[in-house]
C-alpha cells in the first residue's frame, strides 16, 4: 500500500509498505477513505516531536471504512464508516476511567497514531484498541463532515469543556487556524456573552468575518486595549491560546482579567515561561495539556443535529498520491489554504 513516511528530520516521502495485520484482539484494520494533514505533522517534519519514530506512516487525522476486527473489538464491525481518534487509550487504566485518556499508562497510550506507530496517510491503518479508538459515523453525516472529530475538532471541544465557559464571559481565542476555528465553534456551543478572535492574517481574518460574522475580530498589536475595552471587567474572563508562538502565549496571560482562566491548547516549538512578577497578583489559573479525546460520539451528534459544521475549513483537495504538493501549500499557506483533504481512490 502507499504510505507518507516519516524517514528523518526535515524528510517525509511516499513508500510502499505491506498492508497491516491484526496484532492484537482488540485490534482493527481500517481502510482509510479520507485523512487530512495537522500542524502536528508539521513538527514532526520539524524535528519538534522527539518522540517521533523515523520510518512511521504518519497523519493522525482520517475516517474510513473497518475491514477487519479482533476477537475481542465488539463496539465497531466490518463494512463501518468510523472516525479514528488520535489518541490511544486502552480505557481501564485510573486516568482512561476519569477521562484523562491522553495519559494512558499503555506503551502506546496518547498520540501514537502518526508519531509511535504507523498513520493513517496511507491505503490502510492498523487501530489499536478500537473498541476506545473508533466511533461509528451517522448515516446522515459525510466523510467530510466527520473528518475533523478524532483531533482538531476533539481538540477544541475539550478545551471548551475545561475553560468552564459560562454565559456571561467575554471569551478570547488566540489564533484563528484550523484549531482556533475548532475551538470558536466550540466554544459557541456555551452561548458566552461574546468572544473574540485574535488573529494576524489577512486571509484567516476575512475567513472568520465571512462565516462567524458575529464574533469581534482584533490583531495582535491591539488585542489588549482591544479585549480590556470590550469585555465588563477590562479583561477576558477566558483565554484560549491556539496560536502557539512566544508573542501569543505572552498575550494569553496579558489579556485575561484577574482570577481568569487561561488554557493552552497550542504545540510550541520551544520552551515558554512565566514572568511570575510581571503576572503576580492577577491569581490566574492556567490548563494546558494534550487532547482528551474522548468526547467524539457526542461530537457526532451534534454534527448530526447540524449544530457543528467544519467543512468551511477544506478548502483543498488531493489524491493520497499527491500529497506532497498538498503538503507544500499547507505548510507554505499557500493559496488561502485552511486544511486540506486527501483523498483515497481504490487502486484494484
């Protein structure tokens, strides 16, 4: 089968290796019909996920249809359309049962897809633990619909959940990329009084005015006099970070009002710090971590019931054989370029 590759620092290359096999009981083989690249994959190729494995298929976001299960998997079956959550969890362990399933105490427990063991950017993808790891797609919603549930969309969920948004907060969200859209859209899901978006491209600008045309709108350089004169209590009452970069970070902590909460969804590529002076006395509580993923069939539903909508955000199409041009105008932003999808056409 075809497979993007993860062959060494800066290099990822389109290799054929053989069709994966059940290893385990509680395994399944899924034939992946639809995947897309993330800014994960992105550090991966950068060298900024050293926990990484050089000759792993990599990609964490895809949909596709069970060819086959374990003994032992009886949530999903053969001829399925499911989603594929990007972490592995085996479910049992103290942080699987209180829903912390990113720190699964499994060897592969966490982000293992696309970074320990082999991806779904490729024909086929060996899931283990499906019975935690796939969710059954509703008849009435399309690969495209779907294909963000397993990670970005997770992504964004969660850090609405943890933030404890409430009706009456001024909500600002650092950063309107694919995850930052993620998160926007789910954080309208908890009706704040209003939310900002904090954003420095043009085109990720009049992206957000097109399709969220109620949400205000401000650039880095004015964000602080901006969130301090529209919100009650001259700062954000909750900060999402999902921009990723020093000058963002620094602004989540600026921006909120004191006794504010301040999550971190983003990935940095180096150490950040906190200027405990500079922030003493503003009694901040900050939450950061990697995706809980476990939230996808509710995701499902409310894709379902149409109160979540993320196809807006493909704005590409390819062919798995092509991926490297698609890789070239995601990493590059090249294009308008919000996400792509790359899609699997039968070869036999």
């Amino acid at each position: 089968m075809i497979t993007y590759t993860y062959i060494g620092h800066g290099k990822f290359e389109l290799i054929e290796k053989p069709i994966p096999k059940l290893q385990d009981s509680r395994d399944a083989i899924v034939r992946i019909t639809l995947s897309s690249i993330c800014t994960s994959d992105l550090h991966i190729k950068n060298g900024s996920v050293p926990r990484a494995i050089p000759g792993i298929t990599v990609g964490h976001e895809m949909v596709g249809v069970v060819e086959k299960v374990g003994s032992d998997v009886t949530c999903v079956k053969p001829s399925d359309r499911v989603t594929i959550n990007v972490e592995t969890f085996c479910g049992k362990c103290f942080f699987c049962k209180h829903g912390y399933v990113n720190n699964c105490i499994d060897p592969h427990g966490g982000w293992a897809l696309g970074c320990r063991i082999d991806g779904g950017q490729a024909e086929y993808v060996r899931v283990p633990y499906a019975d935690q790891g796939l969710n059954r797609i509703p008849e009435t919603v399309s690969d495209e619909q779907a294909l963000f549930v397993g990670d970005i969309l997770a992504t964004g969920f969660w850090a609405a959940r943890i933030s404890e948004i409430k009706p009456e907060d001024t909500i600002l969200i650092i950063g309107a990329g694919p995850t930052g859209i993620c998160t926007l859209l789910c954080a309208m899901l908890h009706s704040p009084k209003r939310i900002i978006v904090c954003e420095k491209s043009p085109e990720r600008i009049q992206f957000v005015r097109k399709h969220y045309p109620n949400i205000l709108i401000t650039e880095p350089e004015n964000c602080k006099e901006f969130v301090s004169r529209h919100s009650d209590h001259k700062g954000a009452d909750v900060v999402l970070e999902v921009a990723g970069s020093d000058e963002s970070f620094r602004l989540a902590w600026e921006c909120a009002r004191p006794n504010a909460i301040v999550t971190i969804v983003a990935l940095y590529d180096k150490p950040q710090y906190l200027p405990l002076p500079d922030m003493y006395g503003k009694n901040l509580t900050f939450k950061t971590g990697g995706v809980d993923g476990c939230d996808c069939e509710e995701i499902l539903h409310l894709i379902q019931e149409g109160k979540i909508d993320t196809t807006p955000l493909i704005t590409h199409r390819f062919e798995l054989k092509d991926i490297a041009k698609a890789y070239h105008i995601f990493e590059n932003r090249l294009d308008r370029v919000i996400k792509v999808a790359i899609e699997n056409k039968p070869r036999f």
